[in-house]
C-alpha cells in the first residue's frame, strides 16, 4: 500500500485507516473498559433507537406521528419475519431479533455518516453477534429437542448409503454457520467503506497533475454512487442477518422440516 | 532483500487473483436474482412470498464474494 | 518490506495490520458492545416493544371495531328503509282498499238507486198506460155518443123522425165494422 501511494508524488491511500479504533480521551492504551469511537458510535446507535422506539412512541397515539409510524413499521416488519419464517412460537424471541435488527441497521447507517466510525466493520463485533446467535440457537435446539435435535444433520429422506456423508456435510455447514454470519456483515460494510475511501483517495488528483481533470470528476461520482449502493447493502445486510437468524431458530424450533 | 521482495510480489498477486473470487460471486448473485425474475414475471402472485427466501439466496452467494475480498485483504495488510 | 513505510506513514496504527485484526482492542469492542446490546435489549423488551405491540394491537381492535359499528350502522339505514318501505306499501295497499271500498260502496248505492229510479218508472209507465187505456175508452164512447147524438140531428134536420134505437144500433153497427 505505501509504495503505491508514494510513487503516485503525494497520493495517499488509507483506505483501512478510517476503521482504527482510539480512545475517545487522551492517547493511552486501550484496556478493556476505555472509551473508544466504537463505544461512541455504539452509543450514538443506542440514542437514536431511544428516539425512535422510545420517545417517538411515547404518545402510544392511535393516529401515529412520522416517529412512531417509523417505529411501528419496522416492528410489524420484524414482527411478520420472525412469524412467517421461525413459525408462531418464534415470536417469543422477536425481541432477542429485533435487538439485533435495530443495533445493525443503526449501526450501519450511523456508520455512513462521513467522518464516523462503524462498529459493524470490525470482526470482533460481528464475531460476537453471530457466535452469540449460534451459541443460542445451537443450545436451545438441544435444550428443546434434547439428541432429536441431531436429526437437523441426518437426512431422513437420503439413501442410507449417503447419509453418512450427508451427516458430515450437514455437520460442516452447520458449523460454517457463524463464521459466514459475521463475517458477511463486517466483510459488505468493510468492503464498501474501503472502495468509498479509494475512490475518495483519487479524488485530490486534480491538484497535482493535469489528468485529474478526468480523473477527479469521475471519482466524485462514483463516491456517490457506492454510497448510494453503500446506503442499499446497510439496509439489506442487517435484513439478511436478521432473516438467517431466523431461519437458524427455525431449524432449531423445528429440527424436523 | 530479494526473498522479501518476491513475498511482497507474490502477495500482490495472490490478492489480484483472490479478487477473481469477486467477479464468480457476481455472477452467482446474478444468476440468483435472474432466475428469481424470471420466475416472478411467470408467476407474479407467487413472488411476494419468496423475497425472502430471494434474500437468503443473495446472502449465500454474496458471501462467498466477501470471503474472496478478506483473502485478498490478509493478504494485502496482514501477511 | 511494505509495512515498515507505512509504519511511518500511518501514526498511531498498529503496524500495516488491518485494524480489524488488532486482538488488542477486542476485549475492548466485545465489551462496549455486550453493553450496547444488554441496555438496548432491556429498553426494546421492557419499554418500546410492548408499547408499540399495544399501540398496535390497540389500533387494530379500535379499527375492526369501527368496522363492526359501521356495520350494524348500515344494517340499522337498511332495516329502517325496508321498515319505510314496508309502511309505504302498507299506506299504499290500505289506500287502494279504501278506493275500492268506497268505489264498492257507491256501486252499491247506485245500483239500489237504479233498482228504485227503475221501479218507480215502472209505476209510472203503467199509470201512464192506464190513464192512456182510459183516455181511449173514454174517447171511443165519446165519438160513439157524439156519433149517435150527430146522427140523430142529421136524421131530424132531414125531416124524418128520429128513432133512438135504430140510431143507436146503426152507429154501434158502423163503429165496429
């Protein structure tokens, strides 16, 4: 990376630099409990869902107003996806979901802001909310279903010479589970952020060389449209995350189907 | 000198290549959301039901690409 | 190698890692984070998600029961309009007895009339009959007598004596042929 930026006389490319994690307060190590711009951004998430699902709802208006309408859109959304995928008794961990829908969905758009720094770009985040959902969903399938919850790897309807390696295929995919979980998150939000940060990089072109009276508008406008896409994948990663989560308690609700 | 200069190379390389990785998850993202088309224009009434499992589908192949991009990223930042 | 440029390079990075690779700010993240989530699933299952469920479900009640309100509404505008519709026939049918009656009544009343005018032109036709046979008999006997009584003075004009009785017999005679 420094070579190429250096050999281009006074480009820089940092694209990985905006996802450095330091204190929020002076320039110490970093323990366990200091405050850092994840902390920050985390707890700018946490404000703005106070605001939408808390205070925007606290009228409990029947003709809501534009917040609560907002809140109630995305519970009825919530709500019907963890009905009509994990099935009826489900619903007792719709908030479990939306806990995670509403942290990465703000998280992400939060993240888009310029100048701000997204927690769901960082393997440790992402690590921990998926293993934390396949620890759960792993424990409640055993805990509900006891060995029957094996027969999620044993396929009934399989010739029985296959089924053994079916088993072992099952079994690695299962596995595979959390690992394609989280880093499906942090890889889209890093991924894009990082191509904003390139494009971004070409940008200050113009200022030293005549080809940047090319290069520099095409860069701005491809700055806006990844970011619109940027603004689509936010949206749509915490929807897939959410929608495997609850199709992971499905499996382990119904282990049979 | 010259070891740590072909490793430096040969990691360029090796993330280039990993980018190919990106490319087959757009095809796989393609195929997926042609074929859901394709069925939804036959069957429209059908189609509402199955965004989710659109969605799902989209995921899966994404994914794969995403893994492509963290190689060539390791290999760019952490090797 | 790359990574001790952009060791300068970049101040303050850990080296030419990714920072996402950087085990020591981890504990760190999943901390903060377990906070985030614990406070944020605490204020959704406690707060939020209950009252937008009730608000919710609390619209839809209010709704299905304006809808049913509505519904007997108009069923109530329905019965009331078959009851006027009903009255209105009702009104209408008794009405058309009435005309009946009445038209019955004067049928009634004019045949009786008709029966009695009738009857008492038939009094008066007979009368008038009677009187008109009487009339006749009374001219016949008169045109007899004056008859006879011309006879009797043409008999002396002419100078023979007249003899009642062959008058009387000669015009009786003469009137009958």
């Amino acid at each position: 990376m420094a070579e190429t930026a250096h050999s281009e006389g006074g480009l820089v490319f940092h694209p990985l630099d905006q996802f450095q994690i330091h204190p929020l307060f002076g320039d110490g190590p970093i323990s366990w409990y200091t405050p850092t711009n994840a902390t920050l951004w985390m707890a700018l998430a946490l404000l703005a869902i106070t605001l939408v699902f808390v205070v925007g709802s606290s009228a409990r208006a029947l003709i809501p107003t534009r917040m609560q309408s907002v809140g109630e859109i995305m519970y009825s959304f919530i709500h019907n996806m963890v009905e009509d995928v994990a099935g009826h008794d489900g619903a007792r961990y719709f908030p479990m979901i939306m806990t995670l829908f509403l942290f990465i969905l703000f998280v992400n758009f939060l993240g888009l802001l310029p100048g701000s720094f997204t927690p769901t770009s960082h393997i440790a985040v992402t690590a921990v909310l998926g293993f934390g959902v396949f620890i759960f969903v792993t424990l409640l399938g055993l805990y509900k279903h006891g060995l029957g919850f094996l027969g999620l790897f044993w396929m009934k309807d399989a010739p029985l010479i296959l089924r053994p390696i079916i088993a072992v295929i099952e079994l690695i995919s299962y596995f595979v589970r959390p690992v394609s979980h989280s880093i499906r998150l942090a890889g889209n939000i890093m991924a894009g952020h990082a191509v904003i940060k390139v494009f971004a990089a070409f940008a200050p072109i113009i200022l030293i060389s005549w080809i940047g009276v090319i290069v520099t508008p095409v860069s701005i406008l491809a700055i806006t449209a990844i970011y619109a896409l940027e603004v689509l994948v936010a949206g749509i990663q915490a929807y897939v995350f959410t929608i495997l989560t609850c199709v992971y308690l499905k499996d382990a609700l119904h282990p049979g189907h | 000198m010259e070891l740590a200069a072909a490793a430096a190379m040969g990691k360029f390389i090796g993330a280039g290549l990993a980018a190919i990785g990106s490319g087959a998850a757009a095809i796989g993202v393609g195929a997926v959301a042609g074929n859901f088309l394709a069925g939804a224009l036959r069957n429209p009434s059908a189609a509402g039901s199955q965004t989710a499992t659109l969605f799902i589908g989209l995921a899966f192949a994404e994914a794969l690409g995403i893994f492509a991009f963290l190689v060539a990223l390791l290999l760019m930042f952490a090797v | 190698m790359a990574s001790t440029t952009t060791e300068q390079a970049s101040e303050g990075a850990s080296g030419g890692m990714m920072p996402q690779l950087d085990f020591s700010t981890f504990p760190n993240q999943i901390f903060w984070l377990l906070v985030t989530l614990v406070i944020l699933y605490v204020l959704l299952s406690r707060v939020a998600l209950p009252r937008i469920g009730g608000v919710l479900a609390q619209r839809k009640g209010s709704i299905t029961a304006d809808l049913r309100a509505a519904d007997e509404a108009k069923q109530k505008a329905v019965d009331a309009e078959r009851a006027y519709n009903d009255a209105l026939a009702r009104a209408r049918s008794e009405a058309g007895k009435i005309v009946a009656e009445a038209k019955a009544d004067i049928q009634k009343d004019l045949a009786a009339e008709t029966v009695k005018a009738d009857a008492e032109i038939a009094v008066k036709v007979a009368q008038a009959a009677t009187a008109l046979d009487e009339i006749r008999a009374g001219a016949a006997d008169a045109i007899a007598i004056v008859a006879k009584d011309t006879a009797a003075e043409l008999v002396s004009a002419l100078g023979g004596k007249a003899e009642t009785a062959a008058i009387t017999a000669a015009v009786t005679a003469r009137l009958k042929g």
